[in-house]
C-alpha cells in the first residue's frame, strides 16, 4: 500500500467513526424521545384525590381541689377523610368517605363516646351544560359502636353498628354553578333504614315494624355540599342532607347537617370545629318519656395532629 492510499485511509477512518457516532446519538435521543411520549398515563390526570387525618386529645387531673371537679378526665376525638373526583368530558364522578370517632372518660360519668360515625357519598352525573347535571347518587352512613344515651343519669342502650344504618339511592339534577357549591334535587328517591341489632328491633326503633330489621321509604330527597378553601390554612366544609317521605307524614322532614372548619396553626397542627345536626321523626328517644323526637345536636371543638393525604 503506498504512501497516498495510507494517507487517505488515515484521514477518512475519524470522518467514518465521527459520522457513526452522530448517527448513533441521533437514534438514541430518538429513542428515548419515543420512550418519553408513550410513558404518560393520562388517564390518572382526569382524578383529582387526597384527604386528611386529624387527632386531637386533652386530659386533666387534680387532687384535693376546693372549686371541685372531676379528679381525671380524658378525651380523644379523630376523623379521617378521604375523597376522589372524577370529570372527563361530559362526565364526572365524585366520592366521598368521612369516619370520625370520639372517646371521653372521666371519674364521674366513667367512659362513652362522643362521636361515631362513617359516611360514603358517591355522586355520577352526566353535563346537561356547564352548570347543570343529569345526576345518579348513592349514599351509607351508619357507626361502628354501641350508643347510650343517659337521661336522668341512667345509662340506656340506643344504637349500634348497622343499628341504624341509612342507604338512599336518587335520582336527580345536580346544580354546580362553582366549583365549591353543589345543589342536587331529587323527587324519585328510595331510602332504607336498617336496625341490625335484635334488641333495638324488637323495640321498633328507628322507624322499623317491631320485630323487622329494615324499612324501605320513598320520597324526595335534596343534598346541598360546599367546599372551601379562603386560603393554604382556612378550609370549611358543609353538608345537608334533606328527605322527605311520601308514605308516611311527608311533612315531617328529616334532616342531616354536618360542617366542619378546619385552620391550620403549624405545619401539623391545627384547630377543628365539628357541627353536627339530626332531626328524623322516627327518632323518638328524648323527651320526658323517652318517646319524642328531638333537634339532635353535636359540637365538638379541638387542636391536634392533622396530615394531609
């Protein structure tokens, strides 16, 4: 091989390998960028999801006390929320599941709850145009533990888990005009309230036939929620819930509200207002003779532990 051959060869060999290289990096960002486009699931984006958990807890003691007092008294009360909404198109789907649970003891009243409950919402509705939905919504509510109730300081049972528990399935318009405020009217709603517990059911409580443990009603219905944040630390929330029962004393509304405001004093710490209200005409448990229906009312106010899901 002459001089001039070798020379040419020695000068086109870098072009070759620096050509292959370019090549080899050009199919490379291609393939990545391939890679990158077809990773994303977009599906999760029309989701948004989150919740809270809070726990607030306080005790006090004393000894030898001349103003008086219990000598010990403890409580805790914790809620846990969570929810999931859905829009895609035309259609939308929100749910909702809200436990709290309260627990007092002192030395006189001994232990009892304060608070038991868990709600399941979950509300799909088509968009008839911006602000209004053609709506299908399901809701259960019931409690986990026993209940008394204590007139006259004698303690008396009262409740149970699925003892009452409530069940609607409605058929309605849902009116969003914001994103905080929904309003959903229903004139073909069914509800069913089951008294689990034999005891409870032998007594007719609850609305149900003496020795049954549900009862179905039909009715107008009507729930109207609103969510609010002012800002990264004030957030309240509302709900009520309203129902009316064609069959028997339409008149007599049962009602069901709940409102909880929420400010944040740290990073995890926050005060809590819970407001809850309940009147059902099938609740006769109050009154001087145990027999009347009553305004239920619940307040309960705490600073503690809250995280945010």
């Amino acid at each position: 091989m002459n001089r001039k051959v070798l020379s040419f060869l020695l000068f086109l060999l870098p072009l070759i390998a620096f050509s292959q290289d370019a090549i080899v990096k050009k199919l490379q960002v291609e393939s990545l960028r391939q890679v990158k486009k077809d990773i994303p699931d977009t599906g999760w984006r029309k989701w948004k999801t989150g919740g809270a958990f809070s726990l607030s807890i306080g005790q006090g003691s004393q000894s030898n006390w001349a103003a008086g007092g219990d000598d010990f008294s403890f409580t805790a009360n914790t809620s846990f929320r969570l929810f999931g909404f859905y829009k895609n198109g035309k259609h939308s789907w929100d749910n909702t599941f809200d436990v709290n649970f309260g627990y007092i003891n002192t030395t006189s009243l001994g232990s009892r709850k304060n608070d038991d409950r868990f709600d399941l919402l979950s509300k799909y509705g088509f968009a008839l145009n911006k602000k209004f939905n053609l709506a299908t919504l399901g809701n259960f509510r019931s409690q986990f533990l026993k209940g008394y109730t204590y007139p006259d300081n004698v303690k008396t049972f009262a409740s149970a888990f699925l003892s009452p528990a409530y069940a609607v399935i409605s058929q309605g318009i849902d009116y969003k005009p914001n994103k905080d405020l929904s309003i959903f009217l229903s004139p073909v709603t069914s509800r069913w309230v089951f008294v689990r517990d034999s005891v409870l059911s032998e007594k007719g409580e609850y609305g149900v036939a003496h020795g049954t443990h549900s009862i179905n009603q039909n009715g107008a219905f009507a729930t109207i929620g609103y969510q609010k944040s002012f800002n990264k630390f004030v957030s309240y929330k509302s709900r009520l819930d309203i129902f009316s029962n064609y069959k028997k004393d339409p008149q007599n509304i049962d009602i069901f509200m709940t409102n909880i405001l929420s400010a944040k004093v740290a990073r995890i710490i926050a005060f809590s207002w819970n407001i809850d209200m309940i009147y059902d005409n099938d609740v006769q448990l109050f009154g001087k003779t145990n027999s009347s229906p009553a305004l239920q009312f619940k307040s309960i106010i705490g600073v503690g532990l809250q995280v945010k899901i």
